[in-house]
C-alpha cells in the first residue's frame, strides 16, 4: 500500500512539473527601428520580474522561462517603448517607432511646440552631433553647426565667444543661455555627455518671451532625462594628446647677432658668457597635452516616475606649459507623476580648476617667446628663482616665457550649482498650472602666488607676491505659468500661455594681496604690505509674459507673443520696456493641391518683433566715484576722490527689431531636407561707456553709459540636409552657411565716432572704430602702397625738407593730398567680422564600421596680426622674423633691393608708430574640425556582458587651410568685447589633437 502511494505521488508530480514546464517557454526575435535596421543594446523585460535580456548587434534576442500571460517590454533610447503579451507565440519581432514628442517638437521659451508649427527660426543640434566631437566645453559643439551661428574656442577652461547673426551691440554680445528652463551665462559647469539637444532661437518669434535676456538670442540646453524601461547603465572614455604644430620663424643666435649690431649693438661677447647657445623660446612653452574623460550615467523608469544620474571627471592639459582644465561634473534629473500633479527636479553640480596662461608685462606668453633673444638658456642656477633673463646691455626687456608660465603658480577653483524643481498640475482638461524655481549659484577662488626672483636687471621682484580674488554670486528666477490647450470642432488649434516671471540676482567680491621680503615659503596674505577691496551688487528684474498659438488644421499658422520687463539696471526714467512678436506661417505641404507632390514639408513663415538689452554694470545710472586721487593742497599730495561715472538718469534700454522670412522643405519622405532663411534687424539706443573729458571733473577713465548708436544686420542661412539610412551601408550629409552683414545707421548728436580695442601702446593703439556707414568696430589706420625708393619719391609727395620719412620708409598713403600724414588719411582698413560661416558634417555606417567628418570655416574676416608688429616692426631691438633679413637695404639714399617688403630697421616713426595695413592678413580658414572612426563589437562572447560596447579613434583640427600667416587664425577676443574682436595679440591657438575612446552599455 504504501509503495503504490509513493508511486502515485511521484507520478502527480512528475505531472505537474511536466504541465509547469509546458507553460514555461523561450521568446526570441529581432527588434528593429523604423527603417527596418537591426537595433543592438535594446533591452527585453518581462514585466514584475528580474527576467531580462538585450539584442545582439544583429537586434536578436531570446529571453528564457517566459510564460504565456506575461507582458514582455521592448525599449530602446529615443524609441518609443511597446508592451506585448506573449500568448501562444515562441517568436515575436518587434518594430519600434520614433519618439514623435523628441522627434516632432523642439524645445522654445516656456515650453516646446511641434516642428510643423514653429513659426520662427530655430536650429537644432542633438547629442548625436555633440558626441561626434570630444569637447570640454558644450558651446564648442555649435561651430559650424548651426547656421547664423559663429563659435571662437579659446584657451583650456575660457567660455568660447559665440555670437548669433553678427554682432548687434557694443558690449556683451554673448547670447542667453537655458538649461532645462534655468538662465544662466554660459555652458561650462555642463558635461557634454548629459546633452539630449541645443535648440539655438534666432528671431524675436523665438526669444521675445526672454524679454531683456534674448536680445543677442538664445541657446536653449536640454539635458538627458531618464526612460521608461528597465535601468541602463552607460560608461564611456577617451583618452589623448594635443599639441601646437606651427611657429613663427625667428632670427636663430647667428643671425640675430648680426641683425642687432645692423640696429647698433654688438652682442657677440654677451652671446659667449652664454656658450653661443641657440634657444628656440616657441618650443620650450608649447608641449603635448594629455587629454582624459570619463562618463558614468545610470537611467530608469516606471509608469509614473523616471530618473537619471550622471557623473563625469575631466582632465585637460594644455598645449602651452602650466596651463589646463579639471572639472567634476554631476547631474541628477528625476520626475514623478502623482495622480493629475508632476513635480521634477533637474540639478547639475560641477567642480572645476583653471590653470590659466600666465602674462606679464601687458604681454602673452607667446609674445614674449617671439621677442626673447635666442642666445639666453633657460635657466641659471646662479640667480634668484633659477632663470635667466634680459640685463640692460642686452636691449631686450622681453621675459623669460618659461619663468612668466612656471614660476609661482595660478589657480582659479570654481564651484557651479544649476538647477530647478517645479510642479505641474492640470487644473482642467487642456488646463495647467506650473510653478518652478530655479537657481544660478557660482563661487570662484582666483589665487596667484609669485616668489621672489631675479632673473637679470630688467625683471626682478624682491619679494614674494600673494594674491587672491574670491567672488560668488547667485540668481534666482521664479515663474509661475498658466497654460491652456484646446480644440474647436477639430481644426482650430489654440495655446494660450501667461507668465509671471521675478529675478533676484546678487553677489560679492573680496580682492586682497600681499608681500613677503624674508621668505618664498609663505603663501598666505596678511595685513602688512598687504591691499584690499571689495565690491557687491544686487540686482532684480520684473516681467510679465504672454503668448498665443493657434492654426487652422496645421495649416495656418498665427503666433503672438508680448513681454513688458522692469530692470533695476536703469533709472525710474526709463526703467520699463515693452517687447513683442508676431508670426505668420503656412503649412503648404499640407494642402490638398500637394497630396501627391514630393513634397513631405513645405513650410512659409515670416515673423517681426523686438526684444531688449539691459547688459551693462549695475548703478550706471547713477554717479560713481573713482578713490586714490591726489589733490595738490598745500604745497602737498592730499588724498581724494574723482568722478568715475557721471549720472545718466535718462538711460534707457536697448531695443533691436528683428524681420525673418523662411521656408522649410522637405522630400522624398524627409530624405532631403532644408531651410532658407532671410534676415534683417535694426539695432536701437545701443549703449556705450562714452570717455569724459577732464573737463567736467573726471581724472581720466571716467565715463557716462549713453544710448549713442544704432545699427543695422541683415544676412541669409541655408541648411541642406540628406540621409540614406537603408541598407548595410548607410550615409548622411548636413550643410549649413550663414552670412551677417552690419553696418552703424546712426549715432547720438554730437557723436561723430567711437574708438576701442586693445591698451593703447605703440603701434597699437585704440584702432577699432565705430563710426555712421561702416561696420561696428572696424579696423581704423593707414592704407600703405610699398616703400619709399629714393629721395626723389619723398620728395615728390611731400616737397624737400618737408618730413623725416626717408628712402626705406613705408609709403603712407596721403589720402586727402596735403602732403602731411596726419589721423585725416587714415581709414577703414579691415573688418574683423566674417561675411559668412559654413559647416559640412558627413556620416556613414557599414555593419560594424561607423564614420564621421566634420569640416567648419569662415570667411571674409580680417585679422589684425599684432604678432606681425612685434615680429617685422623693427623699432628697437627684439627677435624678429627672418623676414627682415630681407629689409630694404639703403645706402647713399637710395634703396638697393627695390622688391623689398619690409622698410628699414628704426625708420621714421610712421612705419611703427600707428596701425596701418602692413598688419591686416585675410583671416578666413576652412578646419577639418574633426575626423572619427568607430567600430562595435558583436559576438556570443560580448552580448552576455555588454549591450554595446563601441571603440573609435578621433582627430580633432588636423588640417587647416588659410592665408593667415599666424598660428590660428581662430582668434578668442583679447576681453571679451566686440571692440577688441579679430586683434591677434599672441591668442592661445587652438591645437590638434588625437583621442581614442569607448562607449560601453551595460
């Protein structure tokens, strides 16, 4: 009995466990993109369990013990996700379709909107793009991007300068920057890394909700946000070097010898104490920099929540010694869905360090490696600090660039936090209420420490030097929206969207150094032989938006917008501006007449508008004082006060009204696409710090903001895009030009014209010009027309006796016949801003294998090579360029080299002493920006571990063709201002590079 009991259990579960396995099964497929191309990485989950699987890199995938009542969930980034119950099916291929919300809307002011119904001109960069081309800074990744759009990178750590459509005002031209809804300057605390898309807005249609933050235009940043789907880990790296390949040819030892007794000093002795050594000084401040980044992201997602986290560190070493960038970055984007209520929270923190280029003197560090005499070593064990440098028998007071770069050290230590938490709540079906705060928060720590040195008579310092800047500061912005959706009798489309917007921006600044003349060992500031000041503002802005959408059946479209602001940048006179938009636009394609056409997009639109500027310091307004000026009372210095800023209680704001016709097209289903656009703006009451004249009570330096000018932009951009995505072997090629053109209509009465640029020196002084009927700063001097041959050409335009210029001199062309050369002759002489940039981006995949090339220029710039001055000049004894071996040569009067270029050594005054036109180069240049190829793994022996797992290699400004005789012609503003644009005062050039990386998911 017993046995035929055990017999029958064994039996039943034998039945059981028989009739359990039948229910349990293996699911395989493919899983493919909208194309029918294979996706690798895409991950399979069955619903509530642990039970998981991704697709090898031909998209195939089988998932084990899966049950046929189960919900298998089929996800792929930037796809959307589909949920699949498994039934009596073992195979189950799935298609999944573009995310139609990344694909068909682009992010603008306040929201996003569906690409068929913009109606004003955006350009759209995506993290693809930006992934292509390893940068440190997310702004590099715009050049030659986006049409209308020009990007001049700098040194390691600098804010590269980008502006939008030309250059419309005199002073910060730099345009808004929004990060996930919150204002900000600039991109630097940001990894590229955790950028999903840049939208770049262009015309008042697009930037008038930004009242007085858009009027240079807005960049638009949005950042990678977590997926529904199971969690998914990302690492990638790269790992490189940079370097500067190009110098300038300097005199080496023997020829700079004979070149300085031609100039009336014999250095053949002092060259001896020496050794007769020959130093190239360009090499010994250049270097091979190692470049490094790593990425980590986690991202996942339920029904009603989603969140990413990301965490990068990168390291930069720079192209010229001591200088570099370390930065740590991390991101944390979450949102949560409760009921009809969605709260979410984006914050970004980063840590950065800056090891800057040292200078000194008033001169770079190029600028002194190309002037040091070349018979000096670099060190000497016998002076104070170690190096050796220029006495007073050498005639050279150049420095020692390495001692400039390595003695003492720089560090500027930033701390960066942007952020924002909001909630949504629909009040009502197509009603909603959305409240965020965000925060802009920054400190910095500027410390230089410099020990004591002596490195010949000329430089030496007889102490230790401490100095130290330590600065913070914060913004707040408050909106609360209101926004309505509806549609009437299923055609008419209407959005109404209401804004109250407050921002509360303040901040501090301690600046303190001191000496120490008994040790180097000290870097620490005191009192004693010690400085202090400090500063602080506050600053507040009001504004109250509103804006309309509506289209008729996507056909007709109407945008209206308007935004009345307050700034506490002006006084109770003027401290309010009104700024508004209109857009019209007319969806073609989707007329009946073009049902069949090839035609998938065919979009007209026009739009007009204006916006406002209020970025100049605070309290202009109002009158400032200057301090440490010394009155003579007495017989004696008495300490006082001068004024610095005179009052202007009529400052008012700048107003630009901008005019945009466009077209987008496209065919073939989207397989060709473009857009032209057509612009013209006309800039108002541009404002400017207007000089003083002493007169009035100013000690020099002082000045009075005024609206002084207006000027007038107009220009074109075409963006021409192709992709072929079917087959083994896909390509895609995207094109884009833009041109700007300026020109100053108008100035104040009783401005006729305004000049800037660098600190005025010899040959150098303020030569940017800003004058009615020319281009907003362009170069002001003097045309010249070869070189002065004999004494009879002297005297055939100035009469005998008449001047000191002699045979050998640069002919200066005497523009108005007086036969005197005074500032009446000079003239515009170059403009430093492009007539139009351009960018070409090729891409193409076969199987494993994925390429990239991307190639930017400019052209029609001009550059002012002040480096060609330092160089070529040959006012007094420095290293120069082997060119003036081919000087004029005179003897008894008469030039006897007559092909010359170059006028004799410590000529007249007129050769040096004054920009001319022997300095302007043509400044164009077309970069292979970058080059890559990449490869993905595939194989039984990778899918296990890696749901990607892709390697390149990548080149990154390998050939440049130009006439520019410089070493890059991609020159950083000296100080950020537009009057100091396109003057080449030894910039940092931009190197090459070459990284290998990998890209792995998990």
């Amino acid at each position: 009995m017993k046995l035929k009991l055990k017999i029958a259990l064994i039996g039943l579960l034998l039945v059981g466990s028989h009739s359990i396995m039948a229910q349990s099964k293996t699911i395989h497929g493919v899983i493919t993109d909208p194309s029918g191309f294979p996706l690798p990485g895409a991950s399979v989950n069955v619903e509530g369990t642990q039970n998981s699987a991704s697709t090898d890199f031909d998209g195939k995938y089988s998932l084990k013990g899966v049950n046929p009542t189960d919900k298998i969930t089929y996800s792929y980034v930037g796809l959307v996700s589909q949920t699949i119950t498994v039934g009596e099916r073992s195979s189950i291929n799935v298609t999944l379709v573009q995310n139609t919300q990344n694909l068909n809307e682009v992010v603008v002011a306040y929201g996003t909107q569906k690409r068929a119904k913009v109606t004003g001109a955006i350009s759209t960069v995506s993290s693809k793009d930006i992934a292509a081309v390893p940068i440190t800074n997310a702004e590099s990744a715009l050049q030659g991007r986006a049409a209308g759009v020009t990007v001049v990178n700098g040194a390691p750590g600098s804010n590269p300068t980008v502006s939008i459509r030309g250059l419309a005002t005199m002073g910060n031209s730099a345009p808004l920057y929004v990060i996930d809804g919150v204002l900000t300057g600039n991109l630097s605390g940001l990894s590229p890394n955790d950028i999903e898309s840049i939208s770049v807005l262009k015309d008042a249609s697009t930037t008038a909700l930004y009242g007085s933050k858009a009027f240079n235009g807005v960049i638009m940043v949005t950042t990678k946000k977590g997926k529904k789907g199971p969690g998914q880990l990302s690492f990638s790296t790269y790992v490189g070097g940079q370097e500067v390949t190009k110098r300038y040819s300097v005199l080496n030892t023997q020829q700079y010898l004979q070149y300085a007794k031609d100039l009336g000093s014999d250095l053949t002795a002092r060259a001896a104490e020496f050794g007769n050594i020959n130093t190239n000084w360009q090499d010994q401040i250049f270097q091979t920099g190692v470049m490094q980044d790593y990425n980590l992201s986690f991202s996942n997602g339920t029904e009603t929540s989603t969140g990413r986290y990301s965490a990068e560190y990168m390291k930069q070493e720079g192209a010229i010694i001591n200088t570099g960038f370390e930065r740590y970055s991390f991101r944390a984007n979450n949102t949560q869905d409760i009921g009809k209520l969605k709260i979410g929270s984006n914050m970004g923190v980063s840590f950065s360090t800056i090891n800057p280029e040292r200078s000194s003197g008033g001169r770079t560090l190029l600028e002194h490696a190309i002037k040091m005499a070349p018979y000096f070593p670099i060190y000497n064990e016998n002076s104070l600090g170690g190096y050796q440098g220029p006495s007073a028998i050498d005639g050279n007071d150049a420095e020692n660039p390495v001692r400039v770069a390595n003695l003492g050290y720089q560090k500027i230590n930033n701390l960066s936090i942007i952020g924002n938490i909001y909630a949504e709540l629909e009040i009502y079906k197509g009603l909603k209420f959305r409240s965020q705060v965000s925060l802009d928060y920054y400190t910095s720590k500027d410390h230089t420490f410099i020990p004591s040195f002596q490195d010949g008579s000329y430089h030496k310092q007889a102490f230790s030097s401490t100095n130290e800047t330590n600065s913070q500061g914060q913004t707040i912005v408050f909106d609360n929206s209101l926004t309505y959706k509806t549609t009437i009798a299923q055609k008419h489309n209407l959005e109404v969207l209401g804004v109250i917007t407050k921002i509360d921006g303040k901040g501090q600044s301690l600046a303190a150094g001191s000496r120490y003349y008994i040790s180097n060992e000290i870097d620490q500031l005191r009192y004693n032989e010690g400085s202090l000041g400090s500063s602080n503002y506050e600053e507040k802005n009001l504004g109250y938006i509103a804006r309309i959408n509506y289209d008729y059946d996507g056909k007709y479209l109407l945008a209206v917008s308007g935004r009345r602001d307050a700034s506490s940048r002006f006084g109770a006179n003027n401290r309010w501006g009104n700024f508004y938009s209109v857009a019209l636009g007319w969806n073609i394609a989707k007329e009946n007449f073009m049902q069949n056409s090839v035609f998938s997009t065919l979009k007209l639109r026009a739009s007009t508008g204006t916006t406002g500027n209020d970025r100049i310091d605070n309290y202009q307004y109002s009158a400032t004082l200057l301090a440490n000026y010394n009155y003579p009372i007495g017989g004696a210095n008495a300490p006082g006060v001068s004024l610095g800023v005179a009052a202007n209680p009529d400052l008012k704001w700048e107003s630009k009204l901008d005019r945009n016709i466009g077209v987008d097209f496209g065919l073939f289903d989207d397989k060709l696409t473009g857009s032209f656009e057509y612009f013209n703006n006309k800039s108002s009451d541009i404002l400017f710090a207007v000089p003083l004249a002493a007169s009035v009570g100013s000690a020099g330096g002082g000045t009075q903001i005024q609206n002084i000018a207006d000027v007038k932009v107009s220009g074109f951009e075409v963006s021409i895009g192709y992709n072929d995505r079917k087959g083994d072997f896909t390509w895609s090629a995207i094109a884009n030009l833009g041109t700007s053109k300026n020109e100053v209509v108008g100035l104040a009465p009783g401005v006729t014209s305004v000049l800037g640029g660098p600190s005025a020196r010899a040959g150098l002084e303020n030569f940017s010009r800003l004058e009615v009927g020319q281009p907003l700063f362009y170069f002001y001097g003097y045309q010249t027309n070869g070189i002065y041959q004999n004494q009879a050409e002297v005297d055939a335009v100035f009469g005998p006796g008449q001047t000191t210029i002699k045979p050998g001199d640069i002919k200066i062309v005497d523009r108005d016949g007086n036969k005197v050369i005074n500032s009446d002759d000079k003239t515009n002489i170059g403009n430093p801003y492009p007539d139009f940039t351009y960018g070409l981006n090729l891409s193409a995949a076969y199987k494993n294998f994925d390429f990239n090339c991307f190639i930017t220029g400019v052209a029609g710039n001009d550059i002012y090579n002040a480096n060609t001055f330092d160089l070529k000049g040959m006012n007094r004894l420095f290293n120069a360029s082997t060119d003036v071996l081919d000087r004029a040569n005179v003897v008894n009067g008469v030039v006897t080299n007559p092909s010359a270029t170059l006028p004799r050594a410590q000529g007249a005054d007129i050769n040096w002493s004054s920009a001319n036109q022997r300095y302007i180069e043509d400044g164009s240049f077309t970069r292979l920006k970058n080059i890559a190829l990449g490869y993905t793994l595939t194989g039984d022996a990778f899918k296990s571990y890696f749901s990607k797992a892709r390697f390149y290699i990548s080149g990154q400004n390998l050939i440049t063709i130009t006439n520019y005789s410089g070493l890059d012609p991609e020159i950083a503003r000296a100080d950020g201002n537009a009057n100091s644009a396109g003057i080449d005062l030894g910039r940092y050039p931009q190197p090459k590079s070459v990284i290998f990386g990998i890209d792995v998911t998990f």
